[in-house]
C-alpha cells in the first residue's frame, strides 16, 4: 500500500523554515564551494536567520533613529515670516506715505508668507548627545550580527539570543573600540571624499585627492568584511585585526568586489523604490526588515572563504582535526603566517 506524504499548508513559519529534506535544503557543491549560485541557495535557505540579524542590527544601533529625527525636521521650531527681508521697511515706509498700485503690487509680493525652520537649539544638544551613543553599540552589534550570519555561512545551527548575546559578552571591549574607529574612519573618508568633489574642477591637486579617496574608501569598504569576522574568529589584537583585514582586500579581490557591487545594487533598488512614489513604503521599510543583514551577508559570504583559505585550513584536516598539537596555539600567529603567505 503506497502511503502519501501529506502536504503541509503553506504559512509563515513554512515559508521561513523549509523542510530539511526538500531537495534546495541539502548540501550541495555549489554552497559547499561558496560559489555565486551557492550564495542565492544559501541565503534563501536561511533567510530567516538572515531576518533575525537585521532586526539585532537595527534595535542594536537605535541611537540612528535620533540622527534621522535632527534631519526630518521634528525638533525644528516653526514660524510665518515675510518672503523678502526688506517687506518689513517696505510696510514702514508705506505707513507714512498713500498707497498706490505700483506700493500694492510690491507689498503683496515682498509680503508673501513663508515657514521658516530653525533648530530648537536644546533639543538640538540633547539629540545630538543621543545619537552619539551609536559609538557604544555599532562595534559590540556588529560583533553579534557578525556571528549570526557566519554560521549562516558555515551552515550551522544557530540560537539567536545566546549565540548573539554570549558574541557580544565575549568580544565586547574589542568590538567596542572597533565600532569606534569603524565610524570614525568611515565618516573621515567620506568627509574628504565630498570636500576634494566640491572642489574638485578648481585645481589639479583636488582632483589627485578626490580619486586618492575613494580609491581608499573602496579599500576600506573591502576592508570591513573581515574586520568582524576576524574578531570573533580568533583571539587577536586589534592592530592585527585591522592590518590583516586590509591584506585580505587585496587576496580576496575578486570576491571582494562581487560583494561590493551587490551590496551597491541592494542600496540602488532601495533608492529607486523611494524615489517611485507608488513604492516608497517598500522602500522605506526594506531597511528595517533585510537591509542591513543581507548587505552583511554578502560580505562575510565572501571573506569567509578567503579567511578559511590562510588562516584555518592550513592548521587542520579534512576532518576538523589539528594537524598537530601545536595547532590550537598557531591562531595567536596567524598574523605572521599570513604575511609569509602573501611574500611568498
């Protein structure tokens, strides 16, 4: 007698966990090798762990949402004021002297009222004071976030509160004075990168410094996908971290730059969603639901590999077993081995 297998019902929880057994689910080379198709598989495959880290990041890093406030507009003080400076001596002087078509006509243009927009100067400080609390969560958040995804991309179980709280109790002090110099670093770049594009037809040294800074700024954003992973991966010290992260920019090019034009497409079509006026509710919530974890995901997909390739395989076998028993202490030299490896 042939026994049916019972469809299940299509649901959320379904949707976001698929059956282990379903052809899509199984390991297969192409996840296995962390190639292109493998990282569609895999990121639908674990899309709800995937999910789950924006939400860390976004409630992680909430000190954001007061910058966003100092730029909508919501602590500004409004006020109807004249639309030309001069209405106020145009109206005196019309007191004092009769009125005629030619005074009208000006007094009415001159008079038109405008909303004025002045920072609340209090609030101002207060939100400003707020929003710099994002450099004691981004480093620490990013360390959580980072370890969540790395074992999307290992394929290993993952237990979302313990694994991203007992991350962040772990790493904290590095992940802290990472996150520091990360936004530091970050904003620096950007900061020169749009003062040499302002000025960048006045002279021919601007132009030197605007390409000089985005050349770096790419660098940097290679740089990034291994700096967390790097941290909660091994037991190094920060400039170590730092230095081995701007050494795999250049090993892992080619991945690096496969990440680098997907994370700018996702930030394109979340662009262009808010620019259609018909989607920009999409767009504006795309952010807060994928964003941020699957433009993470994109990264550390690809530095995976590359840190697996010099910094773990060369101390273990096929199995997972150490070569020998000096192996377990050859992560504290990684940095002086990595380094042989790209002379050589």
């Amino acid at each position: 007698m042939e026994i049916k297998k019972k469809k299940k019902k299509f649901n959320l929880y379904n949707m976001l966990n698929p059956e282990l057994d379903r052809k899509d689910a199984k390991k297969d080379g192409d996840v296995e090798k962390l190639n292109f198709v493998g990282f569609f598989k895999l990121a639908g495959r674990r899309i709800s762990t995937i999910l789950s880290a924006n939400i860390f990041f976004v409630l992680g890093n909430f000190p954001a949402f007061f910058i966003l406030v100092i730029f909508s507009g919501l602590i500004n003080d409004h006020s109807i004021v004249p639309q030309s400076l001069s209405f106020s001596n145009l109206y005196g002087a019309m007191q004092m002297t009769s009125n005629s078509p030619l005074s009208a006509v000006l007094q009415g243009v001159s008079g038109t009222p405008v909303t004025e927009n002045e920072y609340n100067l209090p609030l101002l400080i207060l939100f400003i004071c707020l929003s710099c609390l994002v450099f004691l969560t981004f480093g620490v958040v990013n360390c959580g976030c980072a370890h969540l995804l790395r074992s999307v991309v290992r394929q290993e179980p993952v237990f979302l509160m313990q694994d991203f709280f007992g991350t962040i109790k772990k790493n904290w002090k590095q992940g802290l004075v990472l996150g520091i110099f990360d936004l530091l670093f970050f904003g620096l770049i950007v900061y020169d990168i749009w003062a040499f594009y302002l000025n960048y037809a006045y002279s021919f040294f601007f132009s030197i410094g605007f390409f000089l800074s985005l050349g770096i700024f790419v660098l940097y954003l290679f740089a990034r996908m291994y700096m967390y992973m790097l941290t909660i991966t091994f037991d190094l010290k920060l400039y170590k971290i730092i230095k081995n992260s701007f050494i795999f920019a250049f090993l892992g090019f080619k991945r690096n730059i496969l990440a680098l034009i997907g994370q700018i497409g996702l930030i394109a079509i979340v662009v262009a969603l808010i620019m259609t006026g018909a989607l920009m509710a999409l767009g504006a919530v795309l952010p807060l639901v994928i964003l941020f974890a699957l433009g993470l995901f994109m990264g550390y997909y690809a530095a995976y590999k590359v840190i697996k390739k010099y910094m773990i395989d060369p101390y273990y076998d096929e199995n997972g077993n150490p070569i020998d028993p000096e192996a377990e202490d050859c992560q504290e030299e990684d940095e002086e081995e990595l380094e042989e490896g790209v002379e050589a």
